[in-house]
C-alpha cells in the first residue's frame, strides 16, 4: 500500500470524518491487507462519498479458500471488529487505482508475528483441525438435521493446507505456548485430508517426545498406514467402531465406499501388530440391541484397547427424530448394561459423559489398563483411593495432580495407594516400571511417564473430575457480593458435583451464610432434544431461562454466576453471541466464573 498519509482525500467541508476515517485506515494498515478476486490491493486513494450508501458485507472468495471471519472471530473478536471497519469504510466511500475504484471483498492477516500472541498451549494444540468433513453419515451423529443451521453454515469447513502448517510452526513458541489464531471448525474424519499423515509426521517430527491424539472412523487404517502411524509414537489412535459386526456398522453409520468397514474392524488388529495405543468408541443408538454393544466390547478387549468407550447417544431438535427415546429409562438401561459388562472384560469401559454414571467427584477409579502395572496389583472399577504414599487424596482431580507430580520426579521405586473396596481399607503396592518399552501391550505403548496420564498412573484409569479450584473461584466470587441475591447456572449433571464439592471446601458455609444463592439449570433452547451438558448453552438459552426463573419467584437476582466454559476463547458462545448480550438483554450481571472443564 502506498503512503497512508495520502490515502484519504481532504474534505473541508468534514474534517472529523477525515481524520476518523484516516485513524482506522492507519490502524487497520499495520494488522491486515485488503484484497480483491484474491489478489492483494494497493490502493492510492480513498474519497469520501458525498452520500452515505447502504452497509455493504465483505463477501469470502471461496475458490481462493478465503475463510469465514466466524471460524476465528468466536476466539479473536477484533477480526469482526476490523471487518466491520471496512465495512464502514466502503459504506463511507471508495477506495481507489488508477482511477478506478477497487472492489474490496476479504482481507487478511498481515504481520504475523503481531497476531502471534495467542495462548494456544501444547503444539498439537496450535493447528485446529486437520478435516471437517467425513466419508460417514452415522444416524447417531451430532451433525445429523444441523448441518443446514446457522452455526455450521457460518463457521465453515476445511482440510488444513501444509502451507497453513508451515506458517503455524514457523510462529508458535514452545517456552511460551503462545502462536497464532486458532480456527472454529470442525473436528470430523482427519484421513479425509490427503495431507493428514504428512501433517502428523511434521508435527512428530518437531516434538518427538509429545504424544499425538488423533481419532478416526478407522476405515482409512490399511496397514500402510499403520505401519506409518507406528513410527510417530506416543501416539493414541482413537477409533470410532460404533458396531459389533460389519453389517451393523454399514447399517448405522452409511460408510463410502462400504469396503472401509472391514478395513475399520481390521484395524484394531494392526493397532495391536504394530503396538499403537489405541481405544474404541461406540455410541449406543436406540435403533441398535444393546447386544450389539456387548459385541463391540468383547471385540475391543480382544484386540486390547487402552479403554472402550461409551457415548450415551443424544439428539438436538433438528435430527428430525421428535423423541426417539426416553432418555432417562433408556440411559439407565445402557449404565446396566455396562456395569454388568465390567465383569465380562479385563479393558477400563467409560461412559461418557462421565457424571451419567458418578454424581461425585471423589478418587473412584474408573479401571486398570490391561496388563499395566495396577492391573497385575489388583486395582479394578470402583475402587476409592484415600491415600498416595499415607497422604490423603479427596478429589480426582487431586488424585491425578499427585501421581503426575510423581511420574515426573523419576526416583521413585513403588507408589502406595490406600484403597477402599466392599467397605474394607487396605493398601496396594504398585511398583515403577524401570521401562515402559519393556511392559506387555497395551501399556507398554502408552509412552513414557510424564507424556501420558495412563502412565504417569501406573495404569490406573479415571476421568478428569471436578475441580475444587472450581469452588474456590466461586467462593472468591461471592466474597464480592455479601447480602446480594446470586443465581448460580448450572447443568443436571453438574449440579451434584457442585453440591459435592463445596461440602469440602473449608470455610464455604461461612461464605455462602454471607450471600443469598439459588441455584438453577437452565434449559437447552436452542439445541432443544436431550442435550444436557452445559457447554452447549447459548446466551439466548441463559436469558429466556432467568427471565422464566425471575417470573416464577418473583426474586430478581443482583448478579448472575454461571461457569465460563461454554464460551470460547474469546468469550462467545457457539453461535457468535458475546457473553455480555446477556447483560443488555436483562440489566442483570452476568458474573463468568473460570473453571477448568472435566477431561473425559
């Protein structure tokens, strides 16, 4: 762009405006370039219309792969800010070359480095995700009646470029875990890539020693690909199997081309060939007999995954289905099934999420992965664990901090663990593994300790669980409002935890005897369905529920708490929504208390 300073063409008659609009023109200079038909523009001047004209929107070139300013503005707002500068700009006058007025319809990034201050954290973390597409139509899918919303159409979909990754790379920091803007999309079938292995090969290759995830449906694992798979380890193969029998698999999940199914029930095969640490998921839909999922099990086990997986199955207002179940009978059914299954297989089995099954917080072990150094001590599902090494642990969050603090101090021979079983209190000594690469699979391929949570636990397996950081935020947050009214949102399947939880925090009646607090779970409107985790709110959700709250008390809160992890990075909801339309929607504080999310 030529000199800024002779961009805008005088106006006596306007000063103000001039001198406004030429601030943003230098402001925005110094972060992006504008750009037209895919070619970067250099404009010489700018002049100011005589007449306002209607607001006009930067259209994306999609043939040039241009992306949606939604995919990266829930958690970078000032990109919908600087568009809308433009906006404003366009709509004020004409931008111009050689006489001719430019037609201005993106803009991007420039002066990366300047962008480069982004908390991404981990470097798997600092690439968004490699495909948003998938060679499936599974009936049981999230995506299943939505894919014509708003929020899809606006967020868009993607393959990651190796342009993208190399860019990524060349601005990311290790010592501060800070990089560039991460993208909104979609995770969905990453082999839909042709990029992926290479993508994942450039990623081991710069961290050798960090552990890559990566989940697919499985019928892209030939063993070419296996074997390639197998040379970037610590490495965890998530595989979506959901099916007992390749017939039920075809049926339920519309696999292109159908010959992928059996190379997805293959794989589990290669996985263990090839010792990948691998895991199964299987979502339990209402139009399959559960026998098929104690099937799908019994196949997991095996083949020796880490864990199996189950995804209690629901279902938004635009699946189409109306109620195909009842969700609380049938759910329960599932939990029944599962907890007899545990006794027919030696794999950890999860439902998820988590807390249909636990509606506590405390150290409960959740499994032992097979052939792991806590599964050769004895340790099994629904063991509590009181003490590490005589101290005692009360949460699985606490839990999981002592033994990773332990992994990564490396002297230690054994770990002992104070174990409640059938009402009976004894200890369990579980020694260190000298070297992983020695163990039986699969946990020898659950790399070494500090890289991975199954093995900084010796084997011992459990979900993240909620923290009591969580209630000390909180706790701190109220101290602010002593003799004030606080509506505290949260989900069905929180609630329990929270109530659990703040019964063990010292000092917490004194607090909560200081403030009036009531507590609510509000309803997922927009996703309507069976949806019950809170971090599928919308705003909108969270105020026409309080209103309802407000109506049928006649109480009108002072401030409303409710936890951040709903929103994005950027503090916006999964529909664009800025957390504080809340407040100018209702004249009521909303108060967002951090809290760290349950890893399942």
């Amino acid at each position: 762009m030529s000199d800024i300073n002779t961009i805008v063409t005088k106006k006596e008659y306007n000063k103000s405006l001039y001198k406004l609009l030429k601030n943003q023109l230098i402001r925005l200079h110094k972060l992006i370039s504008i750009e037209s038909k895919g070619n970067a523009i250099k404009p010489e001047a700018y002049a100011i219309n005589n007449n306002f004209v209607p607001k006009v929107k930067i259209s994306i070139q999609q043939k040039i792969n241009y992306e949606k300013i939604l995919s990266y503005s829930r958690n970078e707002p000032r990109l919908e800010m600087i568009k809308r500068s433009i906006e404003r700009l366009i709509s004020a006058g004409n931008f111009f070359a050689d006489g001719k007025i430019l037609c201005i319809d993106a803009f991007r990034k420039c002066n990366l480095k300047n962008w480069a201050n982004f908390s991404v954290g981990t470097p798997e973390a600092n690439f968004p995700s490699i495909s948003s597409y998938c060679n499936c139509d599974c009936d049981f899918c999230y995506e299943k009646g939505t894919r014509e919303t708003p929020i899809f159409d606006r967020l868009g979909r993607k393959n990651l470029s190796l342009k993208e990754v190399k860019t990524r790379f060349r601005y990311y920091s290790r010592k501060t875990q800070n990089g560039l803007i991460p993208a909104s999309y979609l995770g969905l079938e990453p082999f839909m890539n042709p990029h992926c292995l290479e993508i994942l090969e450039r990623i081991h290759s710069a961290y050798p020693d960090d552990s890559i995830k990566i989940t697919t449906n499985g019928g892209f694992l030939t063993e070419d690909v296996v074997i390639r798979l197998s040379k970037l380890k610590p490495i965890l193969v998530m595989v979506s199997i959901n099916a007992g029998s390749i017939d039920m698999r075809q049926r339920v999940m519309h696999e292109k081309p159908k010959e992928y199914a059996q190379i997805a029930m293959d794989s589990f095969a290669l996985l263990k060939k090839y010792k990948i640490a691998s895991e199964g998921s299987y979502v339990p839909w209402h139009t399959k007999p559960l026998s098929d999922m104690i099937e799908a099990v019994h196949f997991m086990d095996e083949y020796d995954v880490i864990r199996a997986r189950i995804c209690m199955p629901s279902y938004t207002k635009y699946h189409g289905y109306g109620d195909p179940f009842d969700t609380n009978e049938y759910w329960q059914e599932i939990i029944s099934t599962v907890k007899h299954l545990r006794n027919e297989v030696n794999i950890p089995i999860d439902i998820v999420p988590n807390s249909c099954e636990f509606d506590t917080s405390m150290p409960i072990v959740h499994g032992a992965v097979k052939n792991s150094p806590a599964h050769r001590a004895g340790i099994r599902f629904g063991d509590l664990i009181l003490a590490i090494d005589r101290e005692n642990v009360y949460t699985l969050a606490d839990m999981h901090g002592r033994l990773a603090q332990r992994a990564l101090n490396g002297s230690y021979k054994k770990t002992t663990f104070t174990v409640e079983r059938d009402q009976k209190i004894f200890d369990v000594d579980i020694p260190h593994p000298e070297d992983i690469n020695n163990e039986e699979y699969p946990f020898c391929s659950v790399g070494k300790p500090g890289g991975s949570r199954w093995a900084n636990s010796l084997g011992i397996h459990y979900t993240g669980g909620f923290s009591l950081t969580n209630i000390v935020r909180f706790l701190d947050a109220c101290k602010e409002y002593m003799g004030k009214k606080i509506l505290l949102l949260t989900s069905e399947l929180m609630e329990p935890h929270f109530k659990g939880s703040l019964a063990m925090v010292n000092d917490a009646s004194e607090v909560i005897g200081s403030v009036e607090i009531y507590l609510t779970n509000p309803v997922h409107r927009f996703w309507g369905g069976n949806v019950k985790i809170g971090d599928l709110w919308t705003i909108p959700d969270l105020v026409e529920h309080t209103r309802d709250w407000i109506d049928s008390t006649d109480i009108i809160p002072d401030v409303v708490f409710v936890s951040g992890t709903f929103l994005s990075v950027g503090k916006k909801d999964l529909l664009g929504n800025c957390y504080l339309e809340f407040e100018r929607n209702t004249g009521i504080e909303l108060r967002l208390i951090p809290c760290v999310a349950i890893i399942e």
